[in-house]
C-alpha cells in the first residue's frame, strides 16, 4: 500500500501541471513527445531506487530477514517494480484528469486494487479459475506473492522459543496455506514488468491524442479542465 499511495497520488498530484507545461513548449516544437516520455521516465528513475531502499532497507532488517544478498534483492527488486508501476498508473489518469478529478479517480481505483490483492489468501484452492484471472487483473496481487516468495520461499524453519508454539515456523507451511506454496516468483515479477509496460504505453498514447487531437470531447475537456 505505500508504493501503491505514495507514487500513484504523488503522480496523480503533479503531472496534470507537467501537461500544461508540455502543452506550450510540444506546440512551440521544442522537443518530441518520445524523448520527452522517455527522459521523464529515466529523470524518476533514481530518486525512486533511493526512496525505495530508504523504506526496504529498514522494513527489512526490523523484521529480522535472513541476512542475505540474493533474497534482499528479490525483496528489494519486488518494491521498485511495484512502484513504477504504481507510478505508471498515475501517468494514465494525470494524463487526461486535471488534479481533481485524478484525485477522486485514483482513489476508487485503489479499492478494487487491494480487494484483489487480498482476495482468497488461504482460499486459493477452493476459487475457480475465472475468479483467479479476476485477481490477477491487480497488480499488487503479482507484487504481494511476489513478495511473500523472496522473503518465505526455500527458507529454512523460524526460529522459535520453547515457550512458544510457531505454528507457521516451517515457511512452507505459511505458503502452503495462503495458496502460494507453488507459485513461481519469475512468473509475477514477469506479470509486474507487463503491467509496468502497459501502464507506460498506454500513458504515452492518451498523452500524445491530448496534444494532437482537437480534444473537443465533451466528456474528456470535463475530466482534464483544469479545476
């Protein structure tokens, strides 16, 4: 939920005034849409990777993680790839929404969003095949498996007290039990990058018919009137 708030509604938030800008200096023959999209793209690139450690570095090592490289970078690679994406979103709707109507828009997205990703944890085995495609339409679901694999997958038992009865200390049986114990961490991360992809493309398209068509859609100068 912090990738998705943070660079979604920040995005949502901004770029309705990067458009305006665009607007002027696209028609004045400045510079392309293309190196544009594709300079704003690596511009947020690494302010995004810094943020992103600045939230996964501590989250990690409070939890008590096992202290090795290859499953903090699945960990750390799930969290950047769920933020541009997130991120990618909001270039869709800040594309054509003004600030207020992004903001009201974003807001009723992300509902549907969590609910499936959330949607049939443990219940996996008893949800037909067309309410499993339904979940996947979120991305947070990919991210959320994605990142319960790095951290639980082909993990030795949990450490626990005598006192205490770890009823999840074998990592599988966590996984076993939220459905997940068979899934593949390649196959989601593959699933956020053809999201990320998507998100990004259909950006670039709404962003070039905004500045190449009349735009006199009754429907479309309502959602992108600046308010």
């Amino acid at each position: 939920m912090y990738y998705l708030f943070i660079y979604l509604m920040s995005t949502v938030l901004l770029f309705p005034f990067e458009v305006e800008l665009l607007k002027r200096e696209y028609f004045n023959r400045w510079y392309g849409l293309k190196p544009y999209f594709v300079a704003m793209t690596l511009k947020n690139l690494p302010m995004m990777i810094i943020s992103c450690t600045i939230f996964i570095l501590p989250t990690y090592l409070l939890t008590d993680q096992p202290l090795t490289l290859d499953r903090f970078i699945r960990f750390a690679l799930t969290g950047v790839l769920t933020a541009a994406t997130s991120e990618g979103l909001g270039l869709v709707i800040g594309s054509i929404c003004s600030v207020t109507v992004g903001a009201v828009l974003s807001s009723i997205i992300s509902g549907p969003l969590i609910l499936f990703c959330i949607y049939g944890v443990g219940q996996t085995a008893y949800i037909n095949f067309g309410v499993q495609v339904i979940m996947y339409t979120s991305f947070l679901r990919c991210s959320f498996v994605a990142t319960l694999l790095s951290i639980f997958a082909d993990r030795r038992p949990l450490d626990c007290t005598d006192e205490v009865f770890c009823y999840y200390g074998d990592p599988e049986r966590l996984l076993k039990e939220a459905g997940m114990l068979n899934a593949s961490y390649g196959f989601h991360m593959l699933g956020l990058i053809v999201y990320l992809a998507f998100f990004r493309i259909i950006a670039f398209v709404l962003l070039r018919y905004r500045l190449t068509s009349e735009f006199s859609g009754t429907f479309i100068r309502y959602i992108s009137y600046k308010n």
